[in-house]
C-alpha cells in the first residue's frame, strides 16, 4: 500500500508542478538555514572528549592574599601559580594529572637548508597525551623522567612533521627551537579535540598547536610568552629575575586531572583543601580556602565558549523555518482543495477516510522528503558561507556529520506531516454527493 | 471601503488559510525587527572610534635578538633604523594595539589602601612619541616628554611614571569634570602615577570588554625577546612603507618578523564574528522577506482562481475593474494590519526575552513603526499582482456552468 501512495504522490506532485515546486523550496529553505545554524552551533557546544569529559576537571584554587578584592568572588581564575602547580601535581591521587602553558618561538630542522619560522609551543607534562588519549603515528609521548630531568624533546604534529620533517619518521631526529636543540620522540597521527577546552579560551576552535615539549624544560630555559597566556598578579614579584616570577604570586599556568569516579573527587579534593590550610598556616591564601574542581562541561559553559551569537541565529532560524511551514500549509491547502474531486472518488470506490488520510499524508512526506533533501543541499552551501564569514574558525566546526543528516531529514519529514495535519483532515472531510454530482 | 465588512465576513468563514497568513505576517515582522535592531546595534558597536589614525597606522611583531643585556641596545638600533626610512612618520615600541584581541589591563586605585578601585582600564606601554605616532588627539594637559620615558626588563607594572589617560577613564578619575584629573595621581599596582594628560580616545585590546574605552598610556617601554613596532606612515605610504620596514628588519641576522598588520586589518579581525553575525542576520531577514510575500503572493492567486466566477458576477452586476483590485487590495491590508499589529506585541516581547537573556537594548519604536510600514507596502506590492489578474476576469464567466 505504501509504494502505491509514494506513486499517486509522484502522480500528484506532477499534476501541480509549481505548487509542488514552491512547497519543496519553501521547506529546504526553512532548512537550510535551521540546519547551518545548528550545525554550526552543535559543533561547537560538542562534547570535546566523549569517552572521559565527565572525569577531566580543571584544578582550581584560590591562592590570592588578603586586601585583595575581587568583586566577582565565586569565581578563581582557572591558572594558578607555579609554586602551588608544582605542588599539586605531586599527588598522585589523579590518574592523569597535566599541567598547560604555552611558549612561541622559532623553530627550524637543523639539518635542512631552511629560514626559521615561528611557531606556538604547547608546554604540558607526560600525562598530557595518555590523558587525553592522543593518537600517536610515530613514536609516542616523552615520560616522566623527561619531565623531571627538564629533557629537551619534543612531539610533533603531524602537520608539524610535514613541515619540517617531509613526513617522514623523525624519531631521534633534531629540531631546533630558538637555540637550542631538541630530540622528536613522537609524532601525532591527525588529531583534533573541538572545543579546545584545555588551552586558551580565545583559541578553543583552532587546531593544537605544532609542538608539545615539557613544560619542566620551558621553565629550565626561562622561554616565557606572556601573550600566549594569562598572567595576572595581585601582588607583583620580589625583582624581575625569573626566580622572583617563579616564586611569586602570579597566576599562569593551568592544571587538568583526570579523576576516576566521585571518590577519588572527592579525596583530591580534601588533598587540595589540606594543601590550601597548610599554606595558610605558611601565611599565605589569606584570603580564603577556596578550591574547585571544575569539570570540562561545567568549564565550557562558564568560560561562555560558545557565542551568545550563535545561539540567538539558532532561534531566528528555527523561526524562519516556520515561517516558510506556516506558507507551505497555505499552498497544502490549495493543493488538497483542488484534489476534492479525486478524493470524493476514491471515498465513493470504498477507500475508508482513514485511507485518505493515509494517502495524503503520504503524499505530504514524499514533499518534506525532498525538501528536506534540498535543504541539506542549501545547508552545505550555508556551511560554505560561514566557513568563509568565520575564516578565523575551524572548519571542522562547519561540517555536517551522519546524525544531522539524518535528523535534518526526519524533521523535514515530520514537520510536513505536522504541518500538514489540518489540510489533510480537512481534505479527507470530503462530501461524497457533492463531488460526484460534478464528475 | 463599503468592501471592508464583506472582506471581514469572508475572512472568517475561511477561518485557516487568513489565520495562516496572519501568522505568518506577524513572525516575520517580529523577527525581522528584532534582527535589524542586533545589526545596528553592532553598527555602533563597530563604529565606536578607536582614537588611532587607522588608514596609515601598521604595527610588526618581531623578536628583538638576545642575550637580554643587548637587548636594549638593539631595541635603540630598531628604531634608530625605522625611523630613517622614507615615508615613515613616526615609530614608537607598543605593548599591544587597540581592538588587538590581546592586550593588558590594570586595576586603578584613587589611594595606595583603598580596598575598592575606580574601575579597570587598559594599559599600554609605549614611549614619548606615542600620541604623534597613533595620531591621538591629546586633549587637555600636556604630552609626554623624552625625560618621562623609561625602560622596563619585565612585565612588572610597578614603575611611578607621569601617564596619559582617555577622556572615558578621566571621567571615572574626576566626575564632576573630567579636566580635573590632569596633575591628580592614581596608583596601579602599588605605584603612584601622576596624570599628565588626556586623550580623547584611545581603545583597549578587546571591543567586546567593559572597559574598552577606558585606557592608560605608561612611557614605559617593556623590552622582552618580542617587540612591536607600531609605525605611522605618510599618507598614501602606507604599502611602501611597510615593504621597506620588512626589508630594514629583515636586514638584522636572525630577525624573524611574526607578524605585520595594518590597523584596518586589525580592525577587521576584531570585528569579524560582529561582521559574520550581522551577514548572517541579513539573510535571515533576506528569506523571511522573499518567503512571506512568496507567501501572500501564493495565496492572493490561489484566492482569485477560486473565486473567478464570483468576481465574473460582481463584474457582470457593475463593478468596475478597480473595484474589483481594490477589494484585493483591501483584503490584503486587513490580513497584514492584523498580522502587524499580534507581531508588534511578539516582537516586543521577543526584544524584552533578548533583553533578559543576551543583554540586547530593546527595540526602538521607531523600528518598530518603520518596520510595519515596510511590512505593509511589501504585502501590497505582492497582492498587486494577483489583484490585477483578478480585475481582468471577464465579466461573461458569470453565465458559463461550472
């Protein structure tokens, strides 16, 4: 019985081909501009790691001293110093616990004939690429030991591989950043994290950055960048050496841990509150024992990542589409008034109403079908418009995958059926004698 | 107008298809308004002056070469050797541009123990040739002078200086009069500062900030392995100017230029998403327009196909062809007056959710009022069409049978 509606649809909508035409344009584009927007915004509200998001928490303490006012007083800064860093990645209560700075420097393959180039340098330690299960092509992650010792090695995108390596394995090989020399001892497969939520908030939609080294070596070679970081001090250090920075009571660098279950929450956070009381009785954190453990989501949400923007071109979009659902119920009324004759027929040959309904709506699916397979079309014209309007963006931000397009065209489906519903009703009302009489 | 109590009548005995379009009518304007209210509202936003003479003002990030003792001298030997190219009006080092999206700020305390500061204002680092060099506009006191410069190996705020401030942030310092604050001292990071001067306007590193126009000048140049450059050229230099910058630096072994933007095109990034969003803003309301009067379009023909043989019998009984048009006409004009005025209170309401929820300025009625009127005319415009066709119904279908 269905395939037989689906042709008297075909019939149908060939019957009134610019009827028909209009009602299909109308839903692609209410669509089309629903489905860009809320591809656009759905990738970048994703969940950056599935499998683990609910058990990364970014660490956060309050380490700022008396006198100091901060009017925004529920909220710490998500960086805390190096003093305290250095402390509390001495627990080993996380599984993974990372630290995270960022250095820009110049870089260059000794080996090569080539001009430096600059390039951002992601500071973290060994925990970093384990906890965030970064898939490697050569190689792997440095370790501990690399941390502790302050080694000068590196682990290279693969774009980074490509650049200065012409993707081949460059385990072992040198790379020198800024003056020094620096041993790869991995390379990463493509890998992508969106959002970015580990790094710099102005930076959560663009790609990691080429290079990962230790951050231990960083500190060891005094490398600081203060642009690529956020650095705030509520009482400046002693002298501007950077043993005085290192002590000071300037916040900048950036903890993530990854806890297991709600008990092992729950005892690093009595580590973090003891740790914090034991400061206070050193005179320091005068201000109050504060420390939070802040999870990725929680984290997105209050850094305000997704644009208040996207959201609002959402809703206009969501209102658009129906706009152009309430025309096409207009044009469905036309159409069904002009089939009257041909369903007081069916009617007056034996079919039910329900059969009526069942053809008519039928019919209208078949519509939203094809709209809905147009919109898509116009939605991916849609996403090559933003990718162009948010160069500044990553343009995996601007992709549909699988579940979208399936979605998008279950609601084209649904919303034409929906929508549809009263001109239906009304058309399978239709009088017997009245429309035969005129046969 | 004799037509107007018929129309009414009719149009409640169709009951759906008018309602649809009255619906339809009145999501439109509510959106469409609403939208036009975010474009101009970013429209100022972006227009906000940045105090820079934009069209000949360029800056370059580039590495000052180390140990660090040289790097001083180096910094003298940079500008020393910019400043002699063509077309180069002025050069001064600058810690960050305004609307650079990166950028510092200070904590400004009227008294070295008061718990509360004024406010939080911009900070910029840079030396005495900073208001020629950005082309400010100094306003009131005096300008910097070579004696108040000095040099600074860190980031360290903490050196008393005589600083410039804009007029926004003199009128946190002084109130009652802006003016006021010239010679007053205020403390940053523990530091007294005497004010010298005030600008008219010199904007921070982020637009969408607070504070964005509230900005300290410090004579204090901060020397690091990074530098910037910010370079006024002559007019119509601009290009010259800055390949011959980039060949001048370049001429220092290991030099390595991270970036060179011209104030446009920092203007440009830092507005991009306010840019991109009012675009997409714009064909949204683009579509709703060609999808509502597609809309009225549709059903006015849909609407006179359905009644020729009646309007064949109004014409058979006298009427003339633009009384026939007219009653279209006036039938369109009830449907949008209606669906205008149930869209003028969503559309308020709507603005007052924006309001809550985004924080946007709510609609204007003047928007408003412009809005209907333009809503209107489109309505009409589109039933022009089918009215017309409507008028030239020949009146002898009235004695064909159906």
């Amino acid at each position: 019985m269905f395939s037989y509606y689906v042709k008297l649809a075909m019939i149908s909508l060939k019957r009134t081909p610019l009827l028909s035409f209009l009602m299909v344009m109308l839903i692609a584009m209410g669509i089309g501009a629903t489905m860009t927007t809320y591809t656009v915004n759905y990738m970048m509200s994703q969940d950056p790691k599935p499998s683990k998001s609910d058990n990364l928490y970014s660490v956060q303490i309050d380490s700022r001293g008396d006198g100091v006012d901060y009017s925004y007083l529920d909220t710490i800064p998500p960086e805390m110093t190096y003093q305290d860093a250095m402390n509390i990645l001495k627990s080993d209560i996380p599984k993974y616990q990372a630290v995270i700075s960022a250095i820009r420097t110049t870089v260059k393959n000794p080996a090569k004939y080539d001009t430096a180039v600059t390039r951002e340098v992601r500071t973290t330690s060994a925990d970093f690429f384990p906890m965030l299960e970064v898939p490697f092509l050569y190689g792997r992650g440095w370790d501990e030991t690399a941390d502790s010792n302050a080694e000068q090695v590196v682990v290279l995108t693969k774009q980074a591989n490509m650049r200065f390596f012409d993707g081949e394995n460059s385990i072992g090989q040198s790379l020198q950043l800024g003056e020094d020399l620096y041993q790869v001892v991995g390379v990463l497969d493509d890998w992508l994290i969106v959002p970015k939520f580990y790094g710099q908030n102005n930076a959560m939609y663009s790609q990691p950055f080429d290079i990962f080294m230790p951050f231990s070596t960083q500190v060891s070679k005094e490398i600081f960048t203060t642009s690529l970081i956020n650095i705030s001090c509520w009482k400046p250090a002693e002298d501007e050496s950077t043993a005085a920075f290192l002590a000071s009571e300037c916040t900048w660098i950036k903890i993530w841990a990854e806890l297991e279950n709600d008990e092992k929450k729950q005892q690093f956070q009595l580590f973090l509150d003891n740790y914090a009381q034991q400061q206070q009785a050193q005179g320091r954190f005068a201000n109050r024992i504060l420390n939070k453990l802040v999870s990725v989501k929680q984290y997105l949400s209050e850094e305000k990542i997704v644009p208040e923007d996207s959201k609002i071109a959402v809703w206009l979009a969501a209102l658009f589409l129906i706009v152009c659902l309430l025309n096409c119920m207009g044009l469905m009324m036309a159409k069904f008034h002009g089939k009257a004759g041909e369903a007081g027929l069916r009617r007056a040959v034996g079919a039910s109403r329900q059969h009526l309904i069942a053809q008519f709506s039928v019919e209208l699916a078949v519509v939203g079908f094809i709209g809905g397979v147009f919109g898509l079309l116009l939605a991916q014209l849609g996403l090559v418009a933003m990718t162009n309007l948010y160069s500044h963006l990553h343009s995996s931000l601007m992709q549909m995958n699988a579940l979208i397009v399936i979605a998008t065209l279950a609601l084209a489906v649904v919303i034409s059926c929906v929508f549809g519903l009263i001109p239906i009703l009304k058309a399978s009302r239709v009088q017997l004698s009245s429309q035969l009489k005129s046969l | 107008m004799k037509d107007l109590a018929p129309i009414i009548k009719a149009l409640f005995k169709e009951k759906l298809v008018p309602f649809l379009l009255i619906l339809q009518i009145s999501v439109t304007f509510m959106v469409m308004v609403n939208a036009a209210n975010m474009i101009s509202e970013r429209e100022k936003l972006m227009s906000r002056p940045t105090g820079v003479d934009e069209e000949n003002a360029f800056y370059v990030l580039t590495n000052l070469q180390g140990p660090s003792e040289k790097f001083v001298a180096n910094l003298s030997h940079d500008l020393a050797s910019l400043r002699a190219i063509e077309g180069v009006q002025v050069v001064s080092p600058l810690n960050g541009v305004p609307l650079g999206l990166w950028g510092n700020y200070v904590s400004v305390y009227r008294n070295l123990d008061d718990e509360y500061p004024i406010d939080n204002a911009g900070y910029y680092g840079s030396d005495e040739h900073i208001v020629e060099n950005l082309g400010l506009n100094l306003i009131a006191g005096e300008n910097l002078a070579l004696s108040d410069t000095t040099v600074s190996m860190t980031g360290n705020h903490n050196i008393s200086s005589s600083i410039l401030i804009t007029k926004a942030f003199a009128e946190l310092v002084s109130p009652d009069d802006w003016r006021q604050a010239v010679g007053q001292t205020i403390y940053t990071t523990n530091t007294p500062q005497r004010i010298k001067g005030i600008v008219e306007a010199m904007q921070g590193a982020w637009p969408r900030w607070y504070g964005v126009n509230g900005s300290i000048i410090y004579p204090v140049i901060e020397v690091d392995n990074t530098i910037r450059y910010f370079v006024r050229a002559e007019p119509g230099q601009l290009e010259n100017v800055m390949e011959e910058v980039n060949k001048v630096l370049l001429n220092t072994p290991g030099r390595v230029i991270e970036k060179m933007q011209t104030m446009e095109e920092v203007r440009l990034r830092a507005y991009k998403d306010d840019n991109a969003s009012s675009k997409l803003l714009i064909s949204v309301c683009v579509g709703l327009l060609f999808a509502t009067s597609l809309g009225i379009y549709g059903q006015a023909r849909f609407s006179v196909n359905r009644r020729k043989r009646q309007i064949g019998t109004r014409r058979a009984l006298g009427a003339s062809k633009g009384q026939v048009m007219r009653f279209f006409m006036l039938e369109n004009a009830v449907v949008s007056l209606t669906g205008l005025v149930i869209g003028f209170i969503a559309a308020l309401s709507l603005s007052e959710q924006f309001a809550q929820h985004f924080g946007l300025t709510p609609v204007p009625l003047p928007y408003l009022l412009s809005g209907m009127a333009a809503l209107f005319v489109l309505g009409q415009l589109s039933v022009s069409y089918p009215a017309l066709q409507a008028s030239r119904v020949e009146p002898a279908i009235a004695t064909r049978s159906a």
